[in-house]
C-alpha cells in the first residue's frame, strides 16, 4: 500500500512529524493497526538497523528515525494490545552495575522495538538482583547486558553468575554489548552473543531465539 510505503520511507528520513501525520492517516483509513505496524513502521526501522550496520547510516541519522518510529509507536501501542497482536519476543536489558551510559542501551531498545521485540528496559546501574529478580517475574527468553565502562565490566560476569546461581540460566540467552565488550570477552563469561551495535543486536536476538533475521531490501523504500 502507498500509506504503508510512505510511513517506512519517512521514518527511514527520520521524519518524526511526517511519520505521526501518515500513521494516524492510515489508522483513520481503516488499514489495520497490524499491517501499520509490520508494513510501515517495522519495515521502516528494519531498514534503518540494514543500514546502521553496514555503516551506511550514522549514529545521528539513527536517532532521529528512532524518534519517528516512537512518534508512530505511540500511536499504535494501545491498539496493538487491545487487538491481541503479540511480540516476536521479550528481552529484559539494562546497563549493569556502576555504569551509568544509556545512550547505546537507549538505540538498542529503540531498534529491538522496532522489530517487534516487547522491551522491558530496566536502565542503567542496574544491579545483578535486579536481572534475576525481573527475570523471575518476566520470564523473558532472552536478557541484553551493557557495559561501557572497564570498571562495569566485571558485572557483566557477576550477573551472569548471579543468573546462574538463581537457577534460571538454562531459561534465558544472556545477549552482551557496550564500547569496549568484545566477542572474546563474550566467551569468556559464557554469554550466548554479542553485539558490537544497535543493529547487530537485533539479527544476534533474533538469531538467539530462533526468529526469521530476514530484513527488507533498502531499495525496496528508498
């Protein structure tokens, strides 16, 4: 649909207002909160993160279509729930203890968002108690840690271990990230993945849980 096309190609833009304006348009239009939703602002976004990743779109040009795609999601959160459509997956992600960073967290929940992923952001200097204890609660099959500090580092392994100790590591994929994590530093805390950006870590999600990683073709919108 040509409603559909424009609302990915203005939140490809990072058109925030545009982006609003077209998916209220289309809901008003009667197109399904679901098709807005998978052909328009998913669409959208998948492209952005093909494009972060390849390192044809830049840290900036990210944020403003993460912010159009929360301009959109606003829109159609409340609608998506009282239709019944589920999320791909849950992920509990947070930046571990004695770090404060938010900014690559923040780009990661945006991105793992825009492809269908329920979040539950628990924010930064967060504490391994705290992963168990929302990992209880949520049952989430999947928890994204960040660290963006040397001296957070070592919690990344402290929750791991405290996950570990909780009993519940054979429920959950533990995803690492952050400015100085490295894939070797993933292995050796017994991760299950790492991602070096926002837009690999949602092909590493979805690889880790077992979900279609296709995206579509930058072409297809632009």
């Amino acid at each position: 649909m040509d409603e559909l096309w424009e609302i990915a190609a203005s939140l490809i833009q990072g058109e925030a207002a545009r982006v609003k304006d077209l998916t209220q348009a289309a809901l008003d239009n009667g197109i399904a909160v679901d098709k807005v939703l998978n052909e328009g602002l998913l669409a959208g976004m998948a492209v952005v993160g093909e494009q972060f990743r390849k390192e044809e779109m830049f840290l900036p040009e990210v944020l403003f279509s993460a912010r159009a795609m929360k301009a959109g999601m606003d829109l159609v959160e409340q609608l998506l729930a009282d239709s019944g459509v589920k999320p791909i997956g849950r992920i509990v992600i947070g930046t571990v203890k004695s770090d404060a960073h938010d900014i690559g967290k923040n780009l990661v929940s945006v991105m793992l968002k825009g492809a269908g992923f329920e979040v539950i952001d628990l924010g930064t200097d967060v504490s391994p108690e705290k992963f168990v204890d929302e990992i209880k609660e949520k049952e989430p099959p999947l928890v994204g840690l960040s660290a963006m500090l040397g001296t957070s580092i070592p919690y990344l392994k402290t929750t791991i271990n405290a996950i570990d100790v909780a009993g519940l590591r054979g429920q959950v994929k533990v995803l690492i990230g952050g400015a100085i994590v490295t894939q070797s530093h993933a292995d050796s805390i017994g991760a299950d993945g790492y991602a070096p950006d926002a837009g690999s870590a949602v092909g590493k999600a979805k690889e880790l849980l077992g979900i279609n990683s296709s995206l579509p073709s930058s072409g297809d919108l632009l």
